[in-house]
C-alpha cells in the first residue's frame, strides 16, 4: 500500500529525462600526454648519447602512455616513435659496436 502513494506522489517525470551524452571535444583540447611527450625525449637522448637508463625510460613511458591512450588516431603516431627511439637506443648500446673510451696519456 506505501508503495501505491510514492509512486502516486512521485515529483518526477520519466518522460522528460534523457539519457547522458558525453560532450564532444576536439583533439586540440585534450590535456597534454606528458608520457608520451617524456618518452620521445628519452628515446631521443638514449639514441644520441648512448644512455641505458634513458631508453628504458622510453620503453617504460611509451607503456604508460599507450595504457592512457584517449585519441587512437594522434597519439598512436607518437607513441610509436618514441617506441623506435627507445627500441632502437637499446639495441644499438646492447648489440652496436663497443664505443672508444679516450685515454689521457
């Protein structure tokens, strides 16, 4: 019997809701992917200055970026390029020729 009055009483009015549309944003307006953006510069100095620790990072934060990826179309072209610096960093430390160490003598 309660539940016949509150449904008379109810103050709301199912015809006038409307299910929730997310807003649409350009991807000019997204925040910016720091991930992404720390892992090309971290690949780019692991491939140029011969760094281990710089092309992990690279590797690590192309794997946070990826994982907090909102635009596919965009941010996948950076991803895999910072991917390819880091990659190509750690082969060319762990499988390039050895560098010449100068000696003052």
């Amino acid at each position: 019997m309660k539940e016949e009055a509150s449904a008379t009483n109810d103050p709301r009015m199912p015809s006038a809701a409307k299910p929730y549309v997310s807003p649409t944003i350009s991807p000019q307006d997204l925040p910016v992917d720091y991930a992404g953006f720390l892992a090309v510069i971290f690949g780019v100095f692991g491939v140029i200055f011969h760094y281990k620790l710089c092309s992990w990072l690279a590797i690590i934060f192309c794997a946070q970026s990826l994982s907090n990826m909102r635009n596919f179309e965009a941010e996948f072209k950076q991803i895999s390029m910072a991917f390819m610096f880091g990659l190509m960093g750690l082969i060319t430390i762990y499988f390039g020729p050895a560098r010449q160490v100068k000696s003052n003598r």
